[in-house]
C-alpha cells in the first residue's frame, strides 16, 4: 500500500520502530529526510553572522551525520531507506512527499514546534498523501 515513506526524523526510539514496522508490513522504501530550519534556532540577535554561519554549519553536518547513521540502522534492519535533507520547515513538506513520489508521511508533533503546533490551513488538502503525525511527548 505505501510504497515510499517520507519520514521526517525526530529523535523518539518509539517513532523509529514504528516507521520500521509500517516499512516491513508494506515492503516500503523510506526516504530519511530531515528540514533545515532556515534559522536554525540557534541564532542570537547579539551574535556575529559568521557564528551564525559556524552555527548553522555545524547543525547542517550534524543533521546529515544522524541520517547517515539512521539509514544505516534501517538497512541494518532488512529496510530499504535512502536520504535527504532540505533547507525549509515544514510548509516545504508537501512539495518534497510530491517531488518524491511518497505515499505516506511520518512527521512528528515536535517539527511544529517553531509554528505554535499548527499546521497552516492549506497544508493538510495540499498533500499528495496520507500523513501520520506522531506525538513527541
């Protein structure tokens, strides 16, 4: 049935497992994704833009090293996964689950966080797909 997950990667054990599980149960390819906040949320007005720089430089390669290591575990486990990362937030979700061809979406309640929690309101009829959205509590 879903043929390619979107997931976008938080950091619960619980939500790993359970993209595992609906990736075996449907003999589905992952696609790890994580969004690059544009800012980054480490930013300080009184800091300097080459910190900035340093700053978002450091969480880009972080970001691609924890997917790196993630698709290593996936495949590890028998799962077919690849991945991606993209400078954007969660509005640029849809155009990535289109662009990819997804069937699913997997994007935890926490990557909503810079937006109060809300998805804006034209975003949910917009998909191409179903979307989960797990709680990071």
């Amino acid at each position: 049935m879903f043929k390619k997950i979107l997931y976008v990667v938080s950091e619960k054990q619980e939500e790993k497992q359970m993209v595992k599980e609906l990736a075996r149960a449907h003999n589905s390819d992952v696609l790890l994704s994580a969004m690059l906040a544009i800012g980054c949320g480490h930013e300080v007005s009184t800091e300097g833009a080459t910190r900035r720089r340093v700053l978002r430089e450091d969480h880009e390669r972080k970001s691609w090293h924890d997917l790196y290591r993630l698709e290593e575990e996936f495949k590890a486990d028998g799962i077919r996964a690849s991945v991606m990362a993209r400078e954007g937030d969660v509005d640029d979700i849809q155009a990535v689950a289109h662009n990819t061809g997804s069937d699913l979406i997997i994007l935890s309640s926490s990557s909503l966080a810079g937006d109060n929690y809300r998805l804006p309101d034209e975003f949910i009829p917009s998909l191409p797909c179903p979307i989960i959205i797990t709680n990071a509590a």
